[in-house]
C-alpha cells in the first residue's frame, strides 16, 4: 500500500509528461507494473550493496588467515628451534659441566653459543648453576638468565 501512495505522483507526473490520462484499470495496470519495476530495482541494488559487503568481508577475512597462517609457520619455527635447543643439551654434556669447578665452567660457558649455555644452565642445578653464573663476567651472566628468561616464556606459552 506505501508503495501506490509514493507511485501516484510519480504516476501523475508520467501521465502529464506523455499528454495523456488513463484512468480506471488501465491506470492501476500502469502503476502495478511501475511498482514491480521500481521494486525489482531496489532489490537489484540491495543485492549489489550485499555482495560488495560479502567481498569486503571475504577480503577480510583472506587477509586473516594469511596472518593465522604466517602465525602458525612462526610457532612452528619456534618449536622447531626449541627441539634443536633440547638437542643440544643432552645429559652427557650437562655431567661434564656438573663435575667442573665453577670458575672453569664458567669460563667454558662464556665462549659458548648463548642458546647451548643457557641450556646447560638450565639443566644444571640451581647451586651449580649459580656459583657459575658468579663467576662469569656480568654482562655474559645477564645475557644468559635473558635468555633462560625468553626460553622459559616461549615454553609457558607466553610471546618472548
């Protein structure tokens, strides 16, 4: 019913501009087929409006999955890198430096690959490890629990 009561003028108009006048079914004909047409266009336009948003979202939403996916390539380095570190320290290598003298680990420690002397630290005991860190040179020492520090963050989930 909204839709005759906005075609009338519009219906008016077009029967003044064509020099005629129609009257009776002639009349409602005209103005039910304009309504269909002028519904058909609203319709075409609600379905272009709908699939630019949907392509809008769809682009969004590529754009988040390359981000999951570069995430997950990211995690799986660091896992990777984790496993490699593991490797590194195995328990034979730890008893070497378990038997040693502080200040010779120590110095052993130093000239070592910052992520094989963390290991070792870490699995060392907290007293072995402590006299040995007391030995080092302080900047070595403070590399090293930063270090420790980020591994133990990487494997309690938490972003180093």
């Amino acid at each position: 019913m909204a839709m005759v009561i906005f075609t009338r003028p519009i219906l008016a108009w077009a029967q003044i501009s064509a020099g005629r006048k129609t009257t009776g079914d002639h009349a409602e004909k005209e103005m039910q087929d304009l309504c269909v047409n002028i519904a058909a266009s609203i319709e075409a336009e609600r379905i272009s409006r709908e699939k630019i948003a949907l392509g809008e979202l769809e682009t969004q939403i590529k754009t988040r999955l390359t981000a999951l996916e570069a995430k997950e390539t990211d995690v799986k380095a660091r896992i990777d890198r984790l496993e490699a570190f593991e490797k590194k320290t195995d328990g034979s290598l730890i008893s070497f430096y378990a038997g040693m003298k502080a200040d010779a680990a120590a110095a052993q420690l130093a000239e070592l690959d910052e992520d094989i002397a963390a290991g070792i630290l870490l699995k060392l005991k907290a007293k072995a490890s402590s006299a040995i860190l007391n030995e080092m040179q302080a900047e070595r020492g403070a590399a090293l629990i930063r270090r420790i520090g980020r591994l133990r963050q990487f494997a309690d989930g938490k972003s180093p």
